[in-house]
C-alpha cells in the first residue's frame, strides 16, 4: 500500500484525492500512512472487512462528497506509471460519453494481464483485446485493476454491484454503462502494475484457497443469472467446463504463479 501511495504522490498534479479505504486490517500499516499521507489523502478505517466491491463503493462516496468526478479503482498491490492519470482523464474530458476507462494491466515481469475485451453475454465468456498498437480501443468491459469511472455513470447507473463479493462486478458495471448510452475505452499506452496474485497467496496461505474458488464460481454463475433467462442454464453449466475451467488450466501451464495458485486449489479440495 505505501509504494501505491507513494506512486501516486509522484505523479499528483494537485487535483488527485487518494481515497484509502482500509478494510478492517490490523497489520498497523493504515497508522503509518496516517502519519505520512493523512495530511493529503483522505483514509477510512472499517472495523471489519465488509469486501473489495464494497469498500470501492464506500471510497466512490466520499469521493462524490469532495466533488471528484472521475474514480479510479486501485487494489492495494499496485503500482502505476507516471502518465496514467492524465491519460484516463484526457479521455473522459475530450468526450463525456466515455464513462469508463481502463489501462493495460502488467505483472511485476512484465507480463501483460487481463485487461479488457469483448464478451459473450449469453455464456458470459470474455475474450481479451489487444493492446499492440497501443491506440484507445472501444470495448465491452476493462478489468477491475485500474478501472476509471465517471461521475456521470455513477450518478445514471449507480454503484458497483456489492452482490459480487469479488469479480465480475466489472463486467456488470461495464454493461450498465454501455446499456445507459456511454463508451467502455481500453487504453493499452496507459498501465498500470499489478502485483499478481499477491492477494490469493495471501488467502492460500491463510487456508482460503477453497472459499475463494467458491466464491469466484458463484460470482460466475450470479454474473449469469443477472444477465440471462434461466432457460439458458445448461448451456452456461457447459460454457464454464467447456471453456472458464480449461481457461485457468492454460494459464497454470504457462504462468508459474498460476500454477502455484492452482495446486493450492487442489490441495484444499483434497484435503475435504
């Protein structure tokens, strides 16, 4: 959190207001970006951790309070490049129909993320956009890391949906704007660092690992449910076996950390 925060000091041109939304942690981190960022950002302690898409919607809030009119939303393993913010906040300020906007999204190593894409809404299956030429690109969705969101979508078509506990809340919120007249913009020249699979170490380590497939697989299915008739369910059952699941097999294969990730999934099933 501190080198997020510091990143973003860095490239302050005096119109960012970091919103630090501290989820109930008890590491002690939060008093000391008190004590050296509590003079310029604003910082929210939670007596307990109320989820990721909630304590975004409680940081939007606040926002809207101190008048800002773009949100972007950062995890607290981030890092990102000196021109991002100007380059997001260009976009919105050249058209106001550009109501989210997202970066191109990097590992520590420098390989490029999930970033954003086209979606087959029916099977809720995301194909993810290229980023080569670097030129901003329209889109169906951009992925929760970095996502920058306008006052004006917020103010149409409220707030991030909190029955998502984590991901796919992107997705949908990407589909409520688009449904409401506005551009999803992937903008690959922007990026921004992720430390990836930081936050999942973490939770494998604690012994999480199998709550958090649970969630990610009721996320999914949620996600569907919202946006399709129930008619279609087999055909969702089949699109996530036939093509999610073999999806993270893929990546385990060619991503050391996703392969970690994975054996730990597979371990904690076993072991119930």
């Amino acid at each position: 959190m501190h080198e997020l925060v510091s990143s973003l000091k860095g490239v302050n041109d005096g119109s960012i207001l970091p919103i630090i939304v501290d989820n109930g942690s008890s590491s002690g981190e939060v008093n000391d970006l008190l004590m050296e960022f509590g003079s310029w950002a604003k910082i929210v302690r939670l007596n307990r951790n109320v989820g990721f898409v909630a304590a975004a919607n409680i940081g939007i809030k606040l926002g809207l309070k101190n008048n800002c009119n773009l949100f972007m939303i950062l995890h607290n393993d981030c890092l990102i490049a000196t021109d991002v913010v100007s380059q997001l906040r260009l976009l919105g300020l050249v058209c106001k129909k550009n109501g989210i906007m997202g970066p191109a999204i990097y590992d520590l190593d420098g390989n490029h993320k999930f970033s954003a894409g086209r979606l087959i809404l029916p099977l809720g299956i995301p194909f993810m956009s290229s980023s080569k030429n670097n030129l901003p690109q329209f889109v169906d969705f951009v992925a929760e890391v970095g996502l920058t969101i306008s006052k004006e979508v917020i103010e149409k078509v409220g707030f991030f949906d909190e029955r998502f506990s984590s991901g796919y809340f992107d997705y949908d919120i990407c589909i409520r704007a688009r449904r409401s007249g506005f551009h999803v913009v992937y903008v690959p020249s922007a990026r921004v660092i992720h430390r990836y699979a930081s936050t999942r170490s973490r939770l494998v380590r604690a012994n999480r690992a199998r709550r958090v497939s649970i969630t990610a697989s009721s996320n999914h299915f949620r996600f569907l449910a919202k946006y399709n008739s129930k008619i279609l369910l087999p055909l969702q059952v089949f699109a996530f076996v036939a093509f999610i699941v073999p999806s993270v097999f893929l990546h385990a294969v060619i991503d050391r950390r996703e392969r970690e990730y994975l054996a730990s999934l597979l371990r904690a099933y076993m072991s119930f």
